[in-house]
C-alpha cells in the first residue's frame, strides 16, 4: 500500500517559500528538495493556489504565501491538496458473505469518523507558523551520532595515517521570520 505524501510535501513547499521569500523558487529547484518531479511539485503549487494558500504567476519563480504563516492551519494545507478525503480509509471490500467482515467495518466507521474528527480539530490548531518555530529549533548543525565509533573502525581497518574530517552542514543565514 502506498501512503499519500501529499500533505508533508505540500507543507515542504510552503515552509520553503516562508524561510526564502527572496530567491527564485522554481520549480525545479522545490521538486529537487523534495526528490520528486518538478510535474508534480507544479500540481500541488496549483492546489496550494486554488486552495488560497500560495500566490504565484505562471512563468515567475517567485512564489509568495498568500497569508501570513500564523494563518496557514495544516488542516488548510490538507484540503487544499487532499480535498475531503479521510485520513483513514476503510476496506470496502470485505466479503459480503462473513458477517465478522461486514460487522466489523460497520464498527470501524464510527471510530474512524471519530479519529478523522480529532485529527481535524488538532490540525486546525498547528499553523505554518508552528513548523516554522520547529524547525527553527531543529539542531540542523549537529553532528553525527556514529562519528566516534565510525572514526575508530576506520582507524582500526585503515590505520592512524588518513585524515578523517569531521562534517555537518549550516542552515544558513536565519529567515527574516524568525529574527524580532
């Protein structure tokens, strides 16, 4: 079964137009942060339009959050790309003949309209804003875990005479939105 990364990667849009509202975003270049195609980047930028969350011109690769980052509820993002489709879907076809089947769907529905229900109203209280906060706070610069371990099997195999350099990345300059 595949499971639908509509909803992450259309939140991975958003957040990278709010950290870098200055730089051409193409399409291309979000589609190669996601690792995915610039086709389908280009169809959820199109939902994330129609469903009034992303300002942007044909052609331009400027595109602009429609509303502030405070405004942008995941429950938001989620229809805008998903439309109404549950969260959880239920097996329709289970055999018409087995009464523990067709029971059994029949009491999953109501728990599932409950689940749906509360993962609604708790997405509808997580903005942009609060994964923006988030991931401001995520140690992007650390490093990694396994180096001392990985270091010492290196030197056990290779010896002391290579030269094993210590690497992480920068998040770069802080986004405006963060700085007060």
């Amino acid at each position: 079964m595949k499971y639908s990364t509509r909803l992450s990667d259309a939140v991975h849009i958003l957040a990278f137009i709010a950290l870098y509202p200055d730089c051409d975003l193409t399409s291309n270049k979000l589609a190669e942060s996601i690792q995915t195609n610039p086709a389908y980047v280009r169809q959820l930028m199109s939902a994330l339009r129609k469903g009034g969350l992303l300002v942007s011109v044909k052609g331009h690769p400027r595109p602009a959050l429609a509303r502030e980052p405070e405004k942008i509820t995941l429950l938001d993002a989620y229809r805008a790309v998903e439309g109404n489709k549950p969260l959880l879907h239920q097996d329709i076809h289970t055999n018409p003949a087995c009464g523990v089947g067709v029971n059994i769907q029949l009491v999953l529905r109501d728990f599932y309209l409950d689940i749906q229900k509360t993962a609604e109203q708790r997405m509808q209280g997580i903005t942009l804003k609060d994964v923006l906060e988030q991931y401001h706070m995520t140690p992007i610069g650390y490093s990694c875990p396994f180096a001392k371990r990985m270091r010492e099997l290196v030197q056990k195999e290779i010896g002391d005479g290579v030269r094993i350099l210590d690497y992480t990345h920068d998040a770069g300059p802080e986004p405006e939105i963060f700085q007060k």
